[in-house]
C-alpha cells in the first residue's frame, strides 16, 4: 500500500496572502496525484487531477505540480472560502490512498 | 446537475449489519465505476470498495473484506453497501463517490455510521 504523506498538518497563512502545501508518495505515482478540498461539515470537493490538471468550475488561483513522489499544491491569494482541509490522493494502484491532510487556517 | 444522495446510516451495536444506500441523479448512473469511501476523525479518509457499471467487479479493502458487500441497481440509479459484522472501527462518515478514469469527481454529502453499545 502506498503511504500518503503532507505537511506541514496545519498552515497558518493570512488572506490575500500565497499558500503551499506539500504532499509526498512513498512510492512512484507519475502524475496519478489528485488533490481534494473539504470545508467543515461538507463532503471533499475534488479540485486538482492528474497532479495539475484543474477540475471543471476550479478557479485558477488552484494549481498543482510534481510528479513521481513529490507534489505540491499552491492557491494564490486566499479568500475565505479557501481556508480548509485539503487532501491528496494517489490513483496508480490500489487500494488508493490518502494523505491525512492538511489544515488551512487564518493566521 | 449530478447529485449522490447517502441514506441509512445510523447507530448500530457491535456484531450488528447495516445497510446503506446513494441515489445517484444528473448523469448516467450505469456507465460510471461507483466507490464507497468512509472517514474517521482518527484515521482520515479511507476507501472502501468499488464496483464496476455493470455490478460484475467488485473490489475491497483489507479492513472489510469478507463483510462488507457493494452493489447496485442501475435500473434504480441506486449504490449499495451491505455492512455485516460491525465493530467500532467502522464507525465513520460514509460516502457515496462516483469515479471518471480514476479521479474520485463527485461525492455524496455522506451518512454516518456508528457503532455503539
């Protein structure tokens, strides 16, 4: 199975402000990387596939990057609604796996 | 607009069984592979099972293997996990996740299963 790893576990960052948020695979996954997003009391809304490609209705502050076992994902200028948990998930073998997140606070 | 609507979940003892159900609606239900994920304060995000469109592949996590059981009616546009042999590792949020080449793109607003005495 492969081992999802983020950090840092919370990031503190104020709005309007840039966020990067890192996710490491223990394996080699290409770009079988996606990218979740999950605010308090809702389900994960999926934002990035493909390592960086961005999903329909995903503004462009979204964007993801890497390949192999190391990715990151960046939002440019944080608005309100941006402040959350955010997951990474690899798709190349089963079963698929989870990072255990990330949390996005207001600083 | 696609929508994956959860039902069933409740508060169940341990040793008990479980059904629950997704209504899928606003796309074409039988042509999507369908997965269940479910997520614990603890342990996070966690896939479950997956079947195929036409119900003839299943597959299982470790963790649920041999109790757990997923199907579905397309006739009903309807997901189903069978629960059987509940213990209070399988308390979580269920959730209902449709699958286009392999990226989890839509979810349930999920049901939540616990297991209490």
């Amino acid at each position: 199975e492969i081992l999802m790893t983020q950090s840092p576990a919370t990031l503190s960052v104020s709005p309007g402000e840039r966020a990067t948020l890192s996710c490491r695979a223990s394996q080699n996954v290409n770009t079988y990387l996606a990218w979740y997003q999950q605010r308090p009391g809702q389900a994960p809304r999926l934002l990035i596939h493909s390592a960086s490609a961005r999903a329909t209705d995903i503004p462009a502050r979204f964007s993801g990057s890497g390949s192999g076992s190391e990715f990151t994902l960046t939002i440019g200028s944080l608005q309100s609604e941006d402040f959350a948990v955010y997951y990474c998930q690899q798709t190349i073998t089963w079963p698929y796996t989870f990072g255990q997140g990330t949390k996005l606070e207001i600083k | 607009e696609v929508q994956l609507v959860e039902s069933g979940g409740g508060l169940i003892p341990p040793g008990g069984s479980l059904r629950v159900s997704c209504v899928a609606s606003g796309f074409s239900f039988s042509t999507y592979w369908m997965h269940w994920v479910r997520q614990t304060p603890g342990k996070g995000l966690v896939w479950v099972a997956r079947i195929s469109p036409d119900g003839s592949i299943t597959t299982y996590a470790d963790s649920v293997n041999d109790r757990f059981t997923v199907s579905r009616d397309n006739a009903k546009n309807t997901l189903f996990l069978q629960m059987k042999g509940l213990g209070a590792e399988d308390t979580a949020v269920y959730y209902c996740v449709r699958d286009i080449y392999a990226t989890f793109d839509y979810w349930g607003q999920g049901t939540l299963v616990t297991v209490s005495s």
